[in-house]
C-alpha cells in the first residue's frame, strides 16, 4: 500500500468545512482537480452513496462512500483491474478554526506500480484540493 496525505489550517468551523467536502458535486467549483462529479443516487450523503468522477489526465472512476461521520469525515473507495483507491477526508476543530487533512491509499497487486507513475500527481492533486478547500470553505456562507 501507498499512502499520500496532506492537512490545511482553515479559518472556518468543521462543520462548513465538511459540508464543503460532502457536497461533492460542487468540488469542480473549488479545485481544478475535478472536471465533473455526478452523484449517482438522490438523498442525503452517505454510507453507499456514489459518484462518477472526472479529472484531467485520469480515467473517469465511480467512487463509493464507505465511512461517514457526520461530524468529521468520510472515506470513498473505487476500483480499477488490479487497484483499490482510497481517498479519506478528516476535519477536526482547531482553535477558532478548523483543521483538515486529506488522504489518498492505494493498494492491490498493481499498487507499486500505479504508485510510481502516478506519485507526482497524486501529491499535486492533494495540494491542490487542500488549498481550494480552505480558500472555499473560509468565503462560503454558513451552512
């Protein structure tokens, strides 16, 4: 398995940040990351909720929410021939603020090798998304 993982100080509480991160279909709108997201069920977010992503220089992908704490986090998964990926979002309060941080797992048979032609944008992707969710969540208005 290999792991990458990011956190970012925001100046919001974790609760705007987490509705910043579960309303997934608007992520486009924050991080040059995503193309498109589409939910692929209606109701609330949660456990078995999914979503077909999107992204520049990656294959589209349905992602799948296997953990949800409504208070802190989730974690969604998606498969490819030989690969589990597992992207984990986590905020806790800070302060007056929040603190978030982002994680990316792979693991499978095919692992160490989608690592290591994939590292560099992985890590730019998880950058990239950490600072968009903060600038997003410190100008949104109060859910």
């Amino acid at each position: 398995m290999t792991a990458f993982s990011i956190a970012v100080n925001i100046n919001a509480p974790p609760q705007r940040v987490l509705a910043v991160l579960c309303d997934v279909e608007r992520w486009p709108e924050w991080t040059s990351t995503m193309t498109h997201i589409q939910r692929l069920d209606h109701g609330p977010f949660a456990v078995g909720s999914s979503a077909r992503v999107l992204q520049p220089k990656l294959r589209p992908a349905v992602w799948q929410v296997t953990e949800l704490d409504e208070n802190c986090s989730f974690t969604w998964v998606t498969r490819a021939p030989g690969v589990r990926m597992t992207a984990g979002h986590y905020v806790e309060a800070q302060g007056d603020g929040s603190r978030a941080a982002l994680s990316f797992e792979i693991s499978g048979l095919l692992a160490p090798i989608v690592s290591r032609l994939y590292r560099s944008l992985i890590q730019q992707y998880i950058a990239t998304e950490a600072c968009g969710l903060k600038q997003r969540s410190e100008t949104a208005r109060p859910p």
